[in-house]
C-alpha cells in the first residue's frame, strides 16, 4: 500500500514537471533589453545623424554631378556641374563664387576649400543606415579610417561650416544644423567610441 502510495506520487509529480517545464517561455519571448553601452551608442548615432542628414549637408552630396541648393534641394543655378576635380569646371570652379568665408554683401555661402563630396559619397536620397554604411565603406568614403573620419566630421572647416552659415541672398540668416555643433561633436566621437555600430532600422 505504501509502495503503490509513493509511486503515485512519484508519477503526478513528474507529470506536472512536465508540464511545467512545457510552459517555460523560449529564449526568444524573454525582454532582453539593451545594455547602456548599445543605448548611448543608438543615441550618438541619431543625434549625428540628424545632422549629417540635413539638407545642406546632403545638397553637397549629390546622388549625380550636380550640387543642390536650398532646403527643397534644387540643382545648383547657372547650370553648376561637379568637375573632374569635385569643384567645377575652370569657368565655372566652385572657388569663383564660394570664397574661404561667407560674403555677407552677397549671400553667397564660403569656407576653405568648397566643393561636392567624391561621387562615391553621394547620399541624396538613401536613408540613415545607408548612409553611414557609404561614410564607413574605405573604398568610398576616401580611404578614412575611424580616426580620420572623427578629424573629418569634428575638425573639417567646410563641415563646420554648417553652423556658421551666414545669410542667404535676402539677407536672412541660414538654418542651423538641429543639433548645436559642440553636441554633435561629442555624439560622432561617442558613437565611434563604441565601435561605430549601425542601429537596425
């Protein structure tokens, strides 16, 4: 009677290990949520993004070899051409109008050495992880390594330039960059800190 009693409860228990074992969620149903590392980094990225992704910097980085103007991005006046060199023809060189600083008297917009981007880094038209897939691609983006991209982004005069825009031809002054420049220089240093990683979309 004992033996048969000890049994039965042997058996129910099993069974409802077995059961309950079967309830047990997979690994894929558990909220794994993101370390602080991944999520500072989706953060630097956004911010230098929201940037890099703004329309005068995609104007110069035309998706053909004509360079944009204005926020509706339209071709360049006076039938403005890229160039064998990314800066125009020689009547027609970029460094005729745009000089190495704004002209307040004009509105034409200037820094050194103004010019499109390489015909490889055109963006016009890609989204954001597109878009740093070509900045971190060598064969495109120049040859830059991760430390010669971080100059480019933070040190260049003609990028910097985005947040000494001068004013247009009305003299109304130019839209700044929707991140303040010191913000987007500590996001493309933090977002390279932590291995340059792309978000999923």
């Amino acid at each position: 009677m004992v033996k048969n009693y000890i049994a039965l409860v042997v058996l129910v228990s099993g069974i409802y290990i077995l059961f309950a074992m079967s309830k047990e969620p997979s690994v894929s149903e558990y909220n794994i949520p993101f370390n602080a590392t991944t999520m500072e980094s989706d953060a630097a990225f956004n911010m230098m993004m929201d940037v890099v992704m703004h329309p005068r910097c995609i104007n110069c980085h035309p998706n053909d070899n004509v360079p944009k103007q204005g926020y509706d991005s339209h071709p360049h006046y006076f039938g403005i051409s890229r160039g064998p060199e990314n800066s125009g023809f020689q009547a027609t060189a970029c460094t005729t109008c745009h000089q190495s600083e704004n002209n307040e008297y004009s509105g034409v917009p200037g820094a050194p050495h103004w010019s499109l981007a390489p015909s490889s880094m055109g963006w016009q038209g890609l989204g954001r992880k597109a878009v740093a897939e070509r900045m971190l691609n060598e064969k495109l983006n120049g040859g830059k390594n991760h430390e010669e991209l971080i100059r480019h982004m933070t040190e260049d005069e003609l990028v910097l330039w985005a947040w000494e825009p001068g004013v247009g031809v009305n003299g109304v002054p130019r839209e700044l960059p929707p991140v303040s420049e010191e913000d987007f220089k500590n996001a493309v240093k933090e977002w390279f800190k932590n291995g340059a990683i792309i978000p999923s979309e």
